[in-house]
C-alpha cells in the first residue's frame, strides 16, 4: 500500500493524516497552529508529519495553506493570514527536517482535487468546487486535471465582478461575487430584511443574543431548518446570486458536475435546491445549454488534507498531469 501525508495549514490548528492511493485517511496528528508563523509554522508541520512517519512508511508530504504557491510548487508566494512565510520556500524548510519530497498547494486546490477525485465529484472528469465560507473560493479540474492558470492563481471565483460599483469587497474592487453569494453575504441578507421589518424577526433573533449584529450563520441555518420566513428568505436570495454564478461559470466552463463545499453547505437542500433552480433560470440559452449537477461536498475538512496528499503522490510521479 502506498502511502503519502496530506497536512492542511488553517488558522488554529495544523492537521494532517496518512492518505493511501484510495483517499482513505488512516492516522491524524495536529497541533496548534503558531501565531508567529514563519520558522516555528515549519517546526510545526514537520512535527505532524513526523509523528505520522514514524508509524506509516510514507512516500512524500503535501501542504495545503491559503494562498499564492510558485508553479513549481515549493513555494509560498504570499499568503494573506500567516505572518513570515511571504516568499519561503516549504520544500527546503520542511523536507530537510523530514528527509522527504514535499509539495505545497493552495488549500481551495486542493480541496477540489479531493472531492473531485474522492468524494462528490468521483467518476467526473469536468468538475468545479465552491466553497462557501466567509467569501468564495474554488478549484477546476477539467479532463481530469487540476487547473491551476499562468500564474497558479486560477479559480479566485469570489472576485467575479457581478455588480458594477456594489459592495466593496476586501479585494479593493466593488461588486464581487463573494459580497452577494457567500455566508457573510447570507448575513447581509438576512440583517437587511430584519432593519426593514424587525417585527418578522423575533424567532430568529431569540436563537443569538436577541441582537441583529448576533446573528450567526448558524443561528440562521437552524431557523430556516424551523421554517423561519426571514431565514428561507436569507437563503433563497443567497442561492439566487449563486445560481446566477454558477449559470456563467457553466458556458465559459462546461462542468458536469459543481459541488458546493464551505460552512454553508451545511443548510443541505435549503440552499442546494433554489440554486438549482436558479441555474436553470439563469442559464444562457435556456433550454439549450445542459446544467451541471450541483451536489454537496462529502469530504467536509479532510478534503483538502485528502487532496494534498494525493496531488504530492502524483507530483514525484514523473508521468503526473496534475
């Protein structure tokens, strides 16, 4: 059985976990994840995927971290929430102190490599994965290859520009698809009906602290699962502008399939079913033009520990496409 590590670099903790060529994750190790970024992130890593090499003979170590990766992927260009590791190359830092081949790649890559090939998206060679979280990221595989673009930055869905001068987003320009599809759009949603009408907003407000600025996306998925007017509402508007995007992404891409991943998809059908409907709305030429499925990832957060660890296997492949 061969073997590779997948270790996925978040905000709190690292994680990773012995893959084998099935995607099937047979140990965990973590640990906390060191403010300081930089060397004592690396110690870190290594620390995790030493403690798994030392029960599992492990071919290679994939890293999965937001962020821009060098096409050669050894380094971390720039990354947005990690302090000193802008420019660091994770292949020499960390391999040294494991003794073995490690590639780094985007985290939304990676997690779309791991649904596409493991979890909702097996079987398709034509896949797209939205991962609706605080914005919008993504992957594409296309005949059954990760793209990555010119630059490897491919697939930044979340900064479509779907409304000329909207909502300013954290990207510097106004109207990105993240601002009207995400799970903070779904907040936006949601608080601008209830300042509208706070009458119609007593038995959502009762779930947070009785304020509109306590509402959480939780808060908001468990009423709509009560059947709450102002919830359904929430998330119906969020899977308009979703269905929307994804009617757009499908003629320039042709997807077979588009799976839906992030906190969101927690809501299931509430938000998966008018986003189907939405696509079928907003299709160009109507009727014409065939509608990728739309499925809700499987994975969950092992799909781009999952996916790394196996796009590392394939990287030290001389015969890899990936």
């Amino acid at each position: 059985m061969s073997y590779s590590i997948g270790v996925d670099v978040g905000g709190t903790k690292v994680l990773g976990g012995v893959v084998d060529s099935q995607g099937k994750v047979h140990a965990h190790a973590r640990r906390d994840t060191p403010r300081e970024g930089g060397a004592d992130l690396n110690q870190a890593i290594a620390d995790v995927a030493l403690e798994l090499i030392s029960q599992f003979d492990v071919d290679c170590v994939g890293v999965s971290a937001a962020g821009f990766v060098s096409s050669d992927r050894k380094t971390m260009l720039a990354t947005p929430n990690i302090a000193q590791w802008n420019g660091v190359n994770l292949e020499k830092e960390i391999g040294g102190r494991i003794n073995r081949p490690v590639v780094i790649e985007n985290d939304a890559n990676s997690a779309a490599w791991g649904e596409a090939k493991f979890g909702a998206g097996r079987g398709e060679d034509h896949v797209i994965l939205l991962t609706i979280g605080t914005g919008i990221g993504g992957g594409i595989v296309i005949d059954g290859a990760l793209q990555r673009g010119a630059h490897g930055i491919a697939a930044e869905f979340g900064h479509m520009r779907v409304v000329p001068e909207g909502h300013l987003c954290g990207c510097g320009q106004r109207g990105c698809f993240e601002q009207y599809a995400s799970g903070n759009a779904l907040l936006r949603h949601a608080r601008e009906a209830i300042n509208a009408s706070p009458e119609i907003a007593r038995n959502l407000l009762s779930l947070g602290d009785g304020s509109v600025s306590g509402l959480s996306g939780k808060h908001i998925t468990d009423a709509a699962r009560m059947g709450d007017a102002v919830a359904l509402a929430a998330f119906n508007t969020t899977a308009q502008w979703l269905g929307a995007g994804i009617a757009s992404l499908s003629v320039l891409l042709d997807p077979r399939c588009v799976i839906i991943g992030g906190g969101v998809i927690d809501a299931g059908e509430i938000l998966l079913a008018p986003t189907r409907e939405a696509v079928e709305r907003y299709m160009p030429f109507s009727g014409k033009h065939p509608s990728p499925r739309i499925v809700a990832a499987e994975l969950g957060n092992e799909a781009g520990l999952v996916g790394v660890a196996d796009l590392a296997r394939y990287r030290i492949a001389p015969s890899s496409s990936v």
